[in-house]
C-alpha cells in the first residue's frame, strides 16, 4: 500500500521488506546527510497524509547502507 502511494507521487522505491522491530508506533525516515533537504521535505509531506511521522533522523546504521532512503511505516496512522 505505502509502495503504491510513493510511486504514485513520483517516488521511485526499489525494495520493500520488514523492519528490524515490530514496535514502531510513528513513521521514521532515515536518510543519508547527502539526500536533497527539499526531497526528504516532500517524501514527509506524502506521508503525512496517511501516518504520523517522526523526525527524519541520520542514524549511524543509514550511512553504511547502500540505499539513500529508509521509510519504517510505524502503527500510528491519520
């Protein structure tokens, strides 16, 4: 569903798997420091819509990934 959303508006996503922890109750994006503000900015206005989201974070585990965006979808939803 949340896949569905993101290309729709124009996000390209190339993987969708389950996340570390089944206890996320806000939405998380994890992005590199090298990720476009004004595209972190519009990926949380699209998801906004449907969940609530909690700060974009820069965690250590982000940076030594290969992909530039992490979107955890939390149980909280609007």
């Amino acid at each position: 569903r949340v896949k569905t959303l993101l290309v729709d508006a124009g996000f390209k996503v190339t993987a969708v798997g389950n996340a570390d922890l089944d206890d996320y109750k806000k939405t998380e994006i994890q992005a590199k420091k090298t990720v476009d503000k004004e595209f972190l900015k519009q990926l949380e206005a699209i998801l906004k819509k449907s969940f609530v989201v909690d700060a974009i974070a820069i965690p250590p585990s982000v940076a030594s990934q290969t992909t530039d965006v992490v979107v955890i979808i939390g149980s909280s939803t609007k």
